[in-house]
C-alpha cells in the first residue's frame, strides 16, 4: 500500500516552534459527538480474495444495484485515470485496513493555517471549518495561523515540497486528532506532479491543501473548490482511496476542469467507508450539512443535501449499505 494519496494539476523552519505549544486554538466547533451509528454492513464473498480492477467493479456494482449515482465512464485524454492506473477499493477492502476511527481518544479535526492569508482566504478557513464539523460529523478546531517551514521551500522551483511538508507536520499530531490539516495560499508540488491541489497521508493523520491554483479568493467558486479540496484530502486521511466507480469527491484530478465537474458529495460507496470511520447518523449529517450550504449560499449543494436527507431518513436503525431505492 503506497502510504501518500496524490491529487495533481487535485524543528528549525517554523516560526516559534512547529509544535503544541507553539500553536493556539482560536475556534472550536461542535463540542458534542453524536451516539454511533450502524455500521454499514460488508459485502460477502471476496474477502482475502485477489481482486482485479473489473472484479472490484462487478462486486461494488452488485452491491449497489439500486443506487442511481452515476457510473463513472471511460476517462478522456488528459484525465486523472487515462494518466494513472488506480484499482479502487471496496467497503471490505477499506473496512479491513481502515485504523483512523472516531473514538473517545480521537475525535478532532484540527486545521492548521500555513503562512499569510489576505482576509478574504482567512473566512474562508474558518467557513472550512464550519463545513468540517457538518461533512465529517465531529468536533474541529482551527489553529492560528504559523509559517511554512523554510526548509521545505525549493528555490528553483519557486514551490513548496508537499511532502516534506507533510512529515514536518506529522510530528505534531494532537493524540486526539482524526486529522490535522494544514491549507495554505502557497504554491506546492510533489514526487513527479508539478503541482499539487493537495496531498494526504493514508497513515500519519495529515493532509495539507494548496489554495494557490484555486483561483480569486471571496468568489463562491474559490469557496466550493477549497471545500471541495478539503473534504477529498481529508477523505484519504480516513482511509478512503481515490472512487474509480462512480462520480465522487472522491476521484483521483488531473486539472481543475475536471475538479469543477465533480461533486462535492461522495458517492453512496465512499458514503459508507465513512459511515464506518465516523459513525455519523446519515439524517443528521445531510441536515447538517445542508443548513451549512446554505448559509455559505452554495444552492446546489444545500439542495442536494435536501434530497439525500430525504433518502437517508430510511437509513436508520438499517443494518445493510446505503443503497437509493
């Protein structure tokens, strides 16, 4: 399992000391975290079985025969996966290697602003952070603001290193952290990508977001794609591989094109995987998140939460996956 998710085209260094102590909750979010939820249940009869691609596709298109969500089709020229060759991942495949679960010692989402905002990007931080508590369903904080590391800078590139970014923050995980996520206005690549929207790690807890590419700051279009790009990152944080299945936030980007023509919701396969890492009641979590919609005036996706609230009221005390009637 490659330990860092990619989202392409998708000590010393810090100021004080890039630690706890060097950083100070100005905001906390949701003090309360809802009784669990039933998990979704697994699907049957492929498990420690070697799956290829097409039989990842046959077993999670059985699985949600009924569901009306939108297959994914043949990627065009220039698209994420007619460049990367990705699996995808069943709800077995993540339930059996999923470790980032909401618990009594972890159930914070923390976000960490990296070097100086202008106003306009420092709201829309902290609206991230209101979309968090809704999106995820738990508690979220959001740290002041510190400098990128200096050593992390490559001056020939005029960019930061996305991954050295991300060891540097690992050190510093709060222990009750489900995720602490560092955005920032900086521009970033990463291994062979020449730049970054964001990049995740699937094991230490981290993500950081890149703003720098996302365009002008203050505009509902600069809004919904920081959200968009903070709830895939932070989706790989949980566990969750890029959906080769059906049209998701969760799909591997090669351009912000093709970012703008996804949802910013996940499909009702991704819905599940983190149904079981947060346990989250679906209801109320859609009811959330659609007062947060529109209170940030994103029309269409406060609407399409209305109608997955509406599908979800049947979802409860349910036993068996989301599948849409």
């Amino acid at each position: 399992m490659r330990e860092l998710r990619r989202t392409g085209h998708h000590g010393a260094g810090w100021r004080v000391v890039f630690g706890l102590a060097g950083l100070s909750a100005v905001v906390v979010l949701g003090l309360h975290v809802l009784e669990a939820a039933t998990p979704a249940a697994a699907p049957a009869g492929h498990r420690g079985a070697a799956l290829t691609p097409e039989g990842r596709k046959a077993i999670v298109y059985a699985q949600y025969v009924s569901t009306e969500w939108p297959k994914l089709g043949e990627p065009t020229v220039g698209e994420w996966l007619s460049i990367v060759a990705e699996p995808g991942q069943t709800y077995e495949e993540f339930v059996r290697t999923a470790r980032n679960l909401r618990s009594d010692q972890r159930h914070t989402i923390y976000l960490l602003p990296l070097g100086r905002m202008d106003e306009a990007t420092q709201k829309v931080v902290t609206q991230m952070g209101e979309f968090a508590q809704a999106y995820f369903d738990c508690r979220v904080k959001v740290f002041r603001a510190v400098e990128l590391p200096k050593a992390s800078y490559v001056h020939h590139r005029k960019q930061y290193n996305a991954v050295d970014v991300l060891a540097r923050m690992s050190r510093y995980v709060p222990d009750d952290a489900l995720a602490l996520v560092g955005v920032t206005t900086a521009d970033m690549y990463g291994g062979d990508l020449e730049f970054l929207f964001g990049l995740a790690s699937l094991r230490r807890r981290v993500a950081v977001i890149s703003l720098h590419r996302t365009g002008e700051a203050g505009t509902p279009e600069f809004l919904r794609r920081a959200l968009k790009s903070f709830a895939h990152e932070t989706g790989h944080v949980f566990g969750l591989r890029h959906c080769v299945f059906y049209s998701c936030c969760m799909n591997g980007s090669n351009s912000l094109a093709e970012s703008d023509g996804q949802p910013m919701h996940v499909c009702p396969l991704c819905h599940d995987k983190l149904r079981h890492a947060l346990a989250f009641d679906p209801a109320a979590r859609f009811e959330k998140l659609a007062a947060v919609y529109e209170d940030l005036g994103l029309e269409a996706e406060a609407r399409m939460a209305r109608e997955r609230f509406v599908w979800a009221r049947g979802l409860a005390g349910a036993t068996t996956k989301s599948e849409e009637p």
